[in-house]
C-alpha cells in the first residue's frame, strides 16, 4: 500500500540513514520534496508534514528537545573496532568459528596479500576494483570517497593492501593510519571489476583477513576500525563484521553526538513491519549500547536477526500494541 516517509536533519543523513530505511520501508519510491530551512523551523515542519513514518537526524539536544514519549530514539551511527594489540594468534582466537575455518580454507586454496605504497596500484585499484564494486553491490545508492581525497587523504596517510590468488591481484583496500589514536582505519574495499565471483570465492573476506593481520604485528597500532554502519541489526556489514570479534561502539565523530528520533503517528501495517523486522540500536539508562526489539500480538521479536555483539550489553523488547497507549 502507498505509503510516506519525511526525512529531516543533518545533510550527512541523506547519504546514510535515509535510504537504507527507505530501501527497508518501500519497494519502490521516489522523492516528492526536498529542502532545507532553519532549525527554529523544525517543529513547525514536522507537524505541518504528517507521514507514516518520520525520521528525523539530529544532535542529542534537537532530538531531546522534540521527543515524545511515543517516539523511538537510537544511535545515528555505529563503528566497529576490533583490538588487534595482543597479536595474530589473539585475533584469530576472537573470530568466530567459521569465520576461523574460512581463514584456513582461504590461505590453502591459495589467497596471500601483500601492501603498497605505490601511487600507481592506488589508482588502478581506485578505478578497477573500488568504484565497480560499489556501482555493483549499491548501483544508484553508491557512495564513496571522491579520487582526489581518497589519494590524498587516505592512501597517503596510509596504505593499499593488495589480495592475490595464485599470483593475481584480485581484491584490495585502503586504510588509513592515525598514529595519535594507534587505529588502521579500513575506508575503501573493492574487487577486480566488482565482479561477483571475487565475493564468492573468497577474495573479498580475505580483505578483512588481510588487514587485520598486518595491524596484529605492528607495533604502533592497537586496533582496527572497520568504520560505521547504520545503526540497525538487519545491516548486513554489521552482522558479517562481528565474525572478526569486532566490537560496536559510538563513533567519537560528529555522527557520534547526533541521534536518530523515528516518529509514526498512526502505527499501520507498514510501519509494524518496517520496526518488527530493523530492530534499532539505542543506549540504555547507563549510556551503554542496546538492542530494542519490537512486536506486537501478531508477530514474535526478530530473534533471528541476532544482537550479540562486543559493545551492545543488552536488549529490550517493546510491544506495539501498547506503544501508543
């Protein structure tokens, strides 16, 4: 059934935020109106634009101010670090099951990396591997790094890791090293031609392989940020990056002092699915991260979209059928 979504806030949340809820939310849409104004203007907006859902991204204080007992707050973002401090062998002791078994599998049929400093491997690894793949796996919702700063402020501050299989460059990535923080901060990722068989064969997750092992054996870097997602547990890069024994936290940038405030006046069918099946990252009474839940007399919590994770220390379950009460 035809439904609307109004997104206001912060810029950083059209390319971010808003279009992973409205990928979740429709299964076509398309923009009406869009614009800015002033943030005295805000409340007036919001009731003059009543919508299904309205999803609004703002600094705690904005979102403070305009939240009532019926709206759903949570993160507007999410990091996810793993501790690499303790070397190689702590790290692979942290990877999940699986994910530890894949590792073996990848070195024996044959997977190896090695790092470049070379402008030349940064730009045929910018133009071959990291913008097809995102055309490939995002097509219009692609985003990225520009060249110019990805050269510039990225592999110039750090390095490109370069994945092989029986001596061809098939996978890579840029990261970034901030000295002052002892992080790698892992930006860019791509496959040769963003061609799927790289994803499946292996290719791409001995990427996150790769970097994690160089990290462990430097001695002036302590972890690995595998950067930010969008604070839902139905992100697929949320659930993948917790094999690693990564822990979520609160990004210490900007996105880390604003919230996401969702509002659904009338709670319809659509918008029942949409919190039932994108259970939301928030924080509890102690300002520590948790999983809220939700339900209602026709559909169970989403156990099967699992909260578990370093970082998240709880979760809490609210029924719909109450919410508005």
């Amino acid at each position: 059934m035809p439904a609307r979504l109004v997104y206001v806030g912060m810029a950083e949340g059209l390319l971010y935020v808003a279009p992973f809820v409205g990928q979740c939310f429709f299964e076509h849409s398309s923009v009406d109106k869009e614009g800015t104004f002033e943030w005295a203007q805000l409340e007036g907006f919001i009731n003059q634009n009543q919508a299904d859902m309205i999803l609004l991204m703002a600094s705690t204080d904005v979102v403070q101010q305009c939240q009532r007992s019926s709206d759903i707050v949570g993160l507007s973002r999410i990091h996810q670090k793993v501790d690499v401090s303790a070397g190689w062998k702590a790290v692979l002791e942290q990877f999940s099951n699986r994910e530890n078994k894949r590792h073996a599998q990848l070195v024996e049929q044959g997977f190896y990396f090695d790092v470049s400093l070379e402008d030349e491997h940064f730009f045929s690894f910018y133009r071959s591997m990291h913008v097809p793949t995102m055309s490939a796996r995002y097509g219009p919702f692609a985003r990225s790094v520009q060249e110019k700063a990805a050269y510039l402020e990225l592999f110039k501050r750090g390095m490109l890791f370069r994945v092989h299989l029986n001596d061809e460059w098939v996978a890579g990535s840029v990261s970034q090293m901030d000295k002052s923080t002892r992080t790698l901060n892992a930006r860019l990722i791509g496959v040769d031609g963003g061609a799927a068989i790289y994803r499946e064969n292996g290719a791409q997750n001995f990427v996150y392989h790769a970097i994690l092992e160089w990290a462990s054996k430097q001695s002036f870097i302590d972890c690995v940020d595998f950067q930010g997602c969008e604070p839902f547990l139905s992100k697929g890069t949320f659930q993948y990056k917790k094999r690693f024994g990564a822990r979520a936290v609160v990004p210490d940038n900007a996105f880390g002092q604003w919230r996401i405030l969702i509002r659904v006046p009338a709670l319809c069918a659509s918008t029942r699915q949409f919190l039932i099946n994108n259970p939301l990252i928030g924080l509890d009474a102690e300002g520590r991260l948790q999983a809220q839940y939700f339900f209602d007399a026709d559909h169970e919590i989403r156990s099967d979209i699992p909260f578990a994770s370093k970082g998240i220390h709880s979760q809490v379950s609210h029924n719909l059928d109450q919410w508005h009460d």
